[in-house]
C-alpha cells in the first residue's frame, strides 16, 4: 500500500475501535501492487501489519478475499469456459490468496484461522458460522475463503453473508486506486463525481460498481453499513478509529441514529429491526463449544 504520510494523523494510530466486529473485503486486485498477474509481496506485508495493529487494538477482524489477481470466473466464462467451473476456478484461486494473506499475518504474530465453503482439509478448516464466532471470541483473525460455496455467487455476495452470519457491524471494502464510490468509472470518465455517503438503494438504482445487487440488497434488508475506501497505509485505523473516509453507504431507519452505524449489532435492537433478524449471529446467544 503506497503511504500517505499526510493523511495519516498519529491520533488514528491510538485511538479506540468505535466497532467490536468487522469483516473487510479485499478485492484479489489489492494484492496485485505493481504487479500485472498474482500477488506484490509488499503489498500483502503492509496490509497485513496494518490488519494486525488494528486487531491488537481490540478489534475483532474477518477477511473475505477475492481472486481477481488469478482467475475471475465471469471472464473466464465469457471466453469460453463453462461458468459453474469457471466459477469453481475462482474458489480455488481465493484459497490461494487466503494462505497468502494468512502467512503474512502471522508472520506479524497474529493468530489466524482460514475457513473454507469447499473441503480442503489439508489447509483449511470447513466453514461452520460457530467455529467462525467463536475463533473471532479467543482473539484469532478469520478468513473466510472460497466465497459462499456455490458457482454463480461473487465474493461480494460472500463478504455480506459472512459479515451477517457473524454479527459484524460493518463491511470495510477496500478498492485499489480509487478513494471511495464514483457516479461514472473514474478510470474513464474524467469528471465523475466522487459520491461521499448514499444509500444501499441508491447505489443498486444507478447501478454504481460497489457490489453486486445480491450483495447490496442483502446488506440493505439487513442493516449492514459498507465502507467503500482507497486501499492506502494508513486508511482501515483510520475508519476503525471512526474517521470519515471514502463512501458510506448505509439504509438508517428512521427515528433511528443507530441505523447510521453498526445496525448488524443484534444487542443495539429491537425485535422489530431489519437487523434484528441477523441478532443469532451474535455468540454469547448460543453456546459455541470451540
């Protein structure tokens, strides 16, 4: 992650965590760094020093990665490939990237777990949502690789599954060069207009390239706050810390100050909320053994 000295204020470094839970999306891009195709060994150490600093900080931290640095299955299926396979593909390729991304971090003296949705037992435990919690509870950083498990589903749909199955109170997604959510593609539009907070509807009604629809409408009938941000040192304590940075989209509900904030919070609501129905996420209502 390139660093930005200027923006990167000491009090960010040090101050408390306003979230308990959250899972951060990393796009397989953002371990590309420099490089055209796989991973920048830079990259990956300085995100994971960073993820480290922040879960030392109190934070309770699961990773959802994609796989867009080795395959993507939709491309793979346009030229050609049959898309279920193409789809399986792209799994397997964010095992890849989870062990990667998981060796970094303990080499920084975290304690990981990487969760798989398909059976790779060799490197990877199965993905059981009470083992997940209850790594999250003793202090380790959990990953949860090869996306829901189904062809057909990206890992943005996988981020906001995980994200609700656990409880987290918000999604952190961070994009690779460019600082937050646009009204056109930056990249090709050079007067796009950078988009500071919208809702989870306004982003699927003008078909803005957050997430895909699945995963903003399960966030949006759900309550999940995204943090949409530029992958630079410095940026995830600084969200952590409560600092604006980049995009917020989020559905508050009315009357609501909460509905702003962590809303996937079960302990903050009533039986009534949209986030409400995701409460048995929450562990201390359920007796994990592990």
């Amino acid at each position: 992650m390139s660093a930005r000295p200027e923006e990167s204020p000491a009090a960010s470094a040090t101050a408390e965590p306003v979230f308990h839970r959250v899972l951060l999306k990393l796009s397989g891009e953002a371990l590309l760094g420099e490089q055209p195709y796989g991973v920048d060994p830079e990259r990956i150490e300085s995100l994971a020093r960073e993820i480290v600093e922040v879960q030392e900080g109190g934070l309770e931290v699961a990773l959802v990665i994609g796989a867009g640095n080795i395959v993507r299955g939709m491309e793979a299926a346009a030229a050609g490939m049959d898309r279920a396979t193409a789809d399986y593909a792209g799994m397997l390729a964010t095992v890849l990237n989870s062990l990667t991304v998981q060796d970094a971090l303990e080499r920084h003296g975290a304690q990981t777990r990487v969760l798989s949705a398909i059976t790779v037992e060799e490197v990877a435990e199965p993905y059981i949502r009470r083992r997940a919690i209850r790594h999250l509870e003793k202090g380790r950083i959990v990953i949860f690789a090869a996306g829901t498990g189904n062809p057909f589903f990206t890992t943005d749909t996988a981020a906001a599954l995980r994200a609700l199955e656990i409880g987290a109170e918000a999604i952190l997604m961070a994009k690779n060069g460019v600082k937050g959510v646009y009204d056109g593609d930056p990249q090709l539009d050079p007067n796009a207009v950078f988009l500071p907070e919208l809702t989870h509807l306004q982003a699927i009604e003008r078909g803005l390239k957050v997430m895909d629809t699945t995963a903003l409408s399960l966030c949006m009938d759900n309550g999940v706050p995204i943090h949409v941000f530029e992958l630079i040192e410095g940026n995830i304590k600084r969200i952590v810390a409560g600092e604006r940075v980049g995009t917020i989209i989020s559905t508050p509900e009315a009357g609501s100050a909460a509905g702003k904030t962590g809303a996937a919070r079960p302990e903050n609501q009533g039986a009534g909320s949209a986030a409400g129905k995701t409460g048995a996420a929450r562990p201390e209502n359920q007796g994990a053994s592990r």
